[in-house]
C-alpha cells in the first residue's frame, strides 16, 4: 500500500489540463487559488509532510473539486495511518467514477484511487465494543472520543495500533480496556459495568505505604513494648537483618521476573517488525508501543535487582552488627528498619 508520489510541476499541469463539470461553477480566481494550494500540497507530499499535504489538498478541494485532490488526500492519510478516512475517500473517488470528457490525468487519478482502495479493503481492522451488564443510558469512549449509540455492537473498522475503551453509565463505570488492534483482524471489547469505578480512578505509584496502593507490600514486625531485650531473643537488629534478607530475597526474583519480561516483549516487536531491511509501517505504533514496554521492563528489572542485592548486603551487616550489640542499650537508641514493597517499587527505611 505504498503510494508513489508526483512532483508538484506534474501534478499542477495536470490540474491546469483537467476540466470537470463542477469548476465551471469557479471563478477564475478560485481556480488559480486552488492550483497554488494543489501545487503545495504536492510539494508537502514529495517531502514526506503528510499532514501539510492533507492540508492543502483539502483547500484546493474546497475550491475546486478534482479526483486528484481527493485521490492525495487519501494517500496522506493512509501514511498518517489514518486507515479509515484514506478508505472512505479512496471508495468516494471510485463510487464518483470518470467523466466522460475527463482528462488523461484525472482518468489516471481515478484509476490509481480504485486499484488502492482494492488493496487496503482486505487488511482493514474491525472492532466491536460491548457492554456487559448494561443498565440505563451507557456512553462508550474510544481513545476519550465518544462512540456513537448506533455503533455499539456493530464489528467497524478501525485505524491500526493501540485504542482505549471506557463505558460508563452514571455511577458505573468499566475498567479502560487497551486494545493493539492489528491489520485485518477483528475483535470484540467487551466492557464490563461496575459500581463505584468512576469514583475510583486509578492512582499512581507512591514510595509511602497506603492502605489503597497497589500491590503487594509488607511491613516487619516491631519489637513488643515489653520484651526482654537481654533475655537472649533477637534484638531490633536481629530483627531488622531477617527482614533485609526477605526483602533481598523478593527483589532479586521480582528483578529477575522483570528482565525476562523485556526479553520477551521486545522479540515480540522484533516479530512484529518482520524480517525486511525496514519494519512494517503497518506495525508502527504497536512496535514502537512494545519497544518502549521492553525498555521500561529492562529499567525496573535492573532497578529492583539492585534494591534486593543492597537488602541483602544490609541484612548481612545487621545480622554482624547484632551479635556485639549491648543489651543493655535502651530501645530508643536501638535501630529499626521497615521494608516495603510496592508497585515498581521496593526498598528499606529506619535508623541505625
């Protein structure tokens, strides 16, 4: 679906050669405006600046109307991966057809705009969004845009890459469901109601311990009031070393869990990308998206390794430590550590 380009002095010779019915209807200085924005437009296209081509070609449209105009508009949005508005203006070119006193430019145009339409029809996505648990007027979002009532249920399509689906229906409210929506696939979202979701929106990590946070997180136990520091049970240090070595222990296997991860969603973008010199443009935001996740993975994997190898080594010094502790020092002056972990967090505070 790669469309050639022409350079901006073809093309504007070809809109001074067209005649169409409808630009008789122009004044001459509509005609000359709209041969000027055409010429831009040509020159925004040839230098890859899509939307500047989309652009122009649409003012010259406005101005006067050409299966040309139409047929750039179309090939810009597609390298936009605009799928869906490259398709419905490609089919608007082929439905108008070729007037019989067309020029040879505009017959090619027309020509050109049905054999790209016969290529994108069969690798356009489609999407359904459904609403489990319907109740009272339900309002559905895709990427914060309202979906039209009519369209609900119904399998459209869709420009590829990733799109975010939201119902809500007063104090209901879905989760937001992602979606990387491939080349000719079709898929179904279903949209689960829930109450008090909309009150709850999704909170971002903290490095405080909340009763709310996400994610598992454990806190040591501190020593009894009235315990008996010198009657030969562990001391705070004692203490504060086992939980160092949990915390160790769970950050080196979190690290390690994480780093996996990367691995693997980064071959999974390289399988996206293909075996070519170049990466499919069809794959761009669903390979940059996992690109990304990877080097995100990659970052947090090494991060809690080095919180867990740091908790082992402090676990180590406690324990050393705890053994030529006074027992006769008072509790005030004793160390405490408390290890926490989060959500893409982990690590230890107290005083020493």
């Amino acid at each position: 679906m790669r469309a050639r380009g022409a350079t901006a002095g073809i093309l504007v010779f070809s809109l001074i050669s067209s005649s169409l019915a409808p630009s008789f209807a122009a004044s001459d200085e509509e005609r000359s405006a709209a041969r000027a924005a055409a010429s831009q437009g040509a020159d925004a296209y040839d230098a890859g600046k899509w939307q500047d081509a989309v652009d122009m070609f649409s003012r010259a449209e406005q101005l006067v109307h050409s299966p040309i105009h139409l047929m750039f508009i179309a090939r810009s949005e597609l390298k936009l991966f605009h799928w869906v508005k490259a398709y419905e203006t490609f089919n608007r070119v082929k439905r108008e057809g070729v007037p019989t006193d067309a020029s040879a430019a505009v017959r090619k145009a027309v020509e050109d705009a049905t054999s790209e339409l016969a290529k994108l029809e069969p690798q356009m996505p489609y999407i359904a969004a459904k609403i489990k648990n319907a109740s009272g007027e339900v309002k559905v979002t895709m990427d914060g845009t309202q979906v039209p009532p009519a369209m609900l249920g119904l399998m459209r399509p869709v420009d590829p890459g990733q799109h975010r689906f939201q119902a809500t229906s007063g104090q209901l409210a879905s989760d937001v469901v992602t979606v990387d929506v491939q080349p000719a696939s079709k898929q179904t979202v279903e949209l689960e109601l829930k109450l008090g979701t909309a009150a709850t929106p999704a909170a971002a990590p903290s490095a405080a311990p909340a009763a709310t946070a996400p994610g598992p997180e454990t806190t040591a136990p501190a020593p009894a009031a009235g315990a008996d520091q010198g009657s030969g049970g562990p001391n705070g240090m004692r203490i504060g070393a086992y939980s160092a070595f949990g915390v160790g222990a769970v950050g080196l296997a979190l690290g390690t869990v994480f780093l996996l991860q990367s691995s693997s969603t980064q071959k999974k973008s390289d399988e996206l990308c293909g075996s070519g010199p170049e990466c499919n443009p069809a794959n761009k935001d669903a390979i940059s998206s996992k690109d990304k996740d990877a080097a995100s993975q990659k970052t947090l994997g090494a991060v809690v390794l080095g919180v867990g190898g740091a908790a082992v080594a402090t676990g180590v010094v406690l324990f050393i430590l705890s053994n030529h502790k006074s027992q006769s020092a008072s509790r005030e002056n004793e160390p405490s550590v408390t290890p926490f972990i989060g959500y893409r967090t982990a690590g230890l505070s107290g005083r020493f």
